[in-house]
C-alpha cells in the first residue's frame, strides 16, 4: 500500500513567489508519517513549493486541510478522485465542517488523528473507508517522523509542539470550539528530545496558549533549561503578572513571546469574550515586566469589531510603536465557520458570502463581512498601513535597538531577517487569490 500526503497551499499571485514566511515546515505531515506502519510506502508533495504530480501511482491520498486551504483542497482531491484514488481529509477545517467536507473526499477524519489513524489505514487497504472517523482530543504523545520532509526547504526554525487546545474560550477562535476551552499539555520527555534533536538554532513551541497550565508551564520549562536552546512561543499579557513564571521562561531559552492584545478597547475585548485580557491602567506596566526579564514580544491585533474604527487602529499602532516590540501583526476579524463570532455575523446579516473560503473572487487581506463604524474596504486598507507603517525603516530600526538591549545578542540577526521579510511581504499578502494559480512551476 502506498499513502501519498499533500499539504495544500493557500494560493499564489500570478507570477510572483509563494509567500516566503507561510513555509513552515508542516509538523501535521511529520506526525501523520510517524504514526504510519513502516511497510506502508509513502510519498509527500508540499503545494506551496512544489508541483503534485497527480498521475502518481498510489493507493490513498491524506490531505490536511486549513479554512483557507479548503477551496485548493477540493480541487486538488476532484483530480485523484476522478483517476478512482480514494482520498481522506483532515485537520481543524473538516473538524469544524464535516458535512461540507465529506461532499468533495472519499473519508473525512474528524478531530485528532491519533486514535483513528491506524484503523483508517486497515479500512483503507480493506476498500471499506468508512465516511468519517472521530478521533479523541488528548492522545498524541507521537513523535513526528521529520524524515518525510526530505530535501524541501523551510523556513529555517524548528517546531515542536508542546501542547493543544486553550483554556479560555475568545468568540472567533475555532481552537476554543474544537477543545472545548480545555488545554491538553503533551508530555515533557517527547518535547525535550524534540529539541535536543533539531538541527536548527532556533524553536518555535507549537501551543495556543504556552501558559494555560502555569504548573504544566513551569515543568516545562525546568525540564528543558539544559538544552541552552532558544525559542519562541504563545502566551497571554498574564504571565507580566508572574515573576516566577518568567524568570523560569527566560531561564530555559525564551526569547519572543506572541501574545493576542488583539484590541485596546475593553468593549471590543467584552465582545469578543477575552475579558481577561483588559489590564487596562497597568496594561503598560506588564509589557515592561515582559521586557525588563529580557523577553521580546510579537503582539498580534485584530480589528473589526464593532467598536472598531480609524482611531481604535491608530491606537493600537502607536501603542505597539510606544513599546518597540519585536514585531506586531495587524489584522482585520476573520469569522471562520461554526465560532460564536461567525454565527453571530450570519444571524446579523453581515456576512458577505456564506462561505468566503469558497467564494470566486476572494482574495486574502479582504474582509468578509461588514463592520459596524467602518466599510470593509476601509477597514482592510487601515490594517494596511497600520503594516507598512510599523515596517517602516524607522519604526524597524527604533525597534532593532531596543529588541538588543532585551533579548540575546544572537537574535540580532534573527530580528533584521524576521522583519525586513514580514516588511516585504507588506504588500505582496494582499489580494492573493485564495485556491488559485498554483499549478505552475513555482518561482
């Protein structure tokens, strides 16, 4: 039996490159092939840096699918589909919408993998795949199989996943609704020996939320200070509160923490259920405990709810210009389907297409519904400039002297590569056609 993988690509301006910082290595596809018995032959295609060859000689396709994949997905498996091979899809879109998935594969897999995914490949050799498979949400203490990877290149960072799921439940976060606001920490050995195994100098800890477990969070971190090695992660504003839990995270190698501000206007925070992250009077106070322990923050905002206009934006820039972080996204709501915040747009009648992530015509950068106090269009254009304008070459060298007096001498580097790419990439993010024009040789 012979298994072909395909990580399917969001979609590519005629043309022009694929975007240079969405080529992660896929740690979804490592974990797949570490789970697959060895006699079964296997064979991967990465969409985003290289052609399918779609008259391969295989016996089953997996496919892992993102909301913003899923219209490329469905073309992809129409095609193998027609030759007669049976395709299985998975990943956070099919767990969220089973029903719209199963109407283009052969089997959808919903929820984790790995404790369906051997009785999937019985059933497959078999020729009786069942419809749908229903993994559980806390086993996953495999390995990925990085092999799978062969030549391809990534971006050079490792990730290692550290755990899933969130304890807190933000209205358009699909995460929270899979795992039910509860977070599953992966166990500490297989984390550990995925680090002291990586070839690369720096890691990126694959968790929603790195602190959502402080007891879990503190092992961790004492488990892996003696590996020396340097990483990044996701947290929440809380952890300023925490001396303990940061002088621990400092001691086992942070260097960046991302941490959702998402908004500065509590009604904004109140509606989109993140309440705990108001801080409001010592929001300031906290970002500087962050920096004085010698840790850098990626700050990410999104606008467009519905106290959201040009000065919310323009607030949310200065404040991250204030504070020189490491680097900042800014980014306008996306209701992806089944969250709180999409059936709240839907029942409103503010949703521009029912589903955006099949609609002709969408690009990414483009909104998909309409806010309250601004028009989509004006709203995708402030997130715009509020990027360029953070990516300036002031505001990145402003921001490069402080990052130096904060975080490793070693990551000096790192921040000029990190942000002169995210600045060059500014504009080339806007407007990709979403599913479209990947089938040619890619530049």
């Amino acid at each position: 039996m012979k298994i072909t993988f395909i990580l399917t690509a969001i979609g590519k301006k005629p043309g022009q490159k694929y975007i240079g910082t969405w080529k992660m290595e896929p740690l979804t596809i490592a974990t797949l092939k570490a789970m697959t018995p060895s006699e079964i032959e296997t064979e991967f295609y990465d969409d985003r840096i290289e052609l399918i060859d779609y008259n391969t000689q295989t016996d089953l396709v997996v496919m892992t699918v993102e909301t913003y994949t899923a219209k490329r997905s469905y073309k992809i498996a129409a095609r193998f589909m027609e030759r007669g091979i049976p395709v299985v899809m998975g990943g956070y879109h099919p767990t969220m919408c089973p029903e719209e998935t199963e109407q283009y594969c052969n089997s959808v897999m919903v929820g984790n993998a790995e404790t369906v995914w051997v009785q999937m490949l019985k059933d497959a050799a078999e020729g009786k795949l069942q419809r749908r498979y229903h993994g559980s949400t806390g086993e996953y203490d495999i390995r990925p199989d990085k092999s799978i990877f062969g030549t391809k290149k990534y971006l050079p960072v490792n990730l290692v996943e550290t755990g899933r799921g969130c304890n807190h439940c933000c209205d358009f976060c699909s995460i929270a609704k899979y795992y039910c606001s509860h977070y599953y920490a992966r166990n500490h050995q297989l984390i550990y020996d995925d680090l002291k195994d990586s070839k690369y100098k720096y890691t990126f800890l694959v968790d929603d939320n790195l602190v959502a477990s402080r007891k879990n969070a503190l092992e961790l971190f004492e488990k892996i200070t003696p590996l020396k090695k340097k990483w990044a992660g996701q947290g929440t504003l809380t952890i300023g509160k925490d001396p303990e839990l940061l002088k621990a995270m400092k001691k086992s190698g942070c260097e960046i923490i991302l941490i959702g501000f998402e908004s500065l206007n509590e009604a904004n925070l109140s509606q989109m259920n993140k309440s705990f992250n108001y801080a409001l009077g010592e929001r300031d106070e906290l970002v500087k405990r962050i920096h004085d322990a010698g840790i850098g923050i990626y700050a990410t905002f999104v606008f467009g709810y519905d106290n959201d206009d040009e000065r919310t934006i323009n607030d949310a820039l200065e404040f991250a210009k204030k504070h020189n972080f490491y680097t900042a996204a800014f980014n306008h709501l996306l209701p992806f389907p089944n969250t709180p915040l999409y059936d709240r747009l839907k029942e409103e009648n503010r949703l521009l297409y029912d589903k955006w992530w099949l609609a002709d015509g969408y690009n990414y950068g483009e909104l998909s519904f309409v806010p309250k106090l601004l028009t989509p269009e004006k709203l995708s254009e402030c997130c715009y400039e509020a990027r360029k304008e953070f990516s300036s070459t002031k505001t990145v060298w402003n921001r490069g002297i402080a990052s130096l007096g904060r975080t490793s001498p070693l990551l000096w580097s790192l921040f000029w590569a990190m942000n002169l790419r995210i600045g060059g990439e500014v504009g080339q993010k806007m407007n990709v056609p979403i599913g479209e024009n990947l089938d040619e040789l890619p530049k």
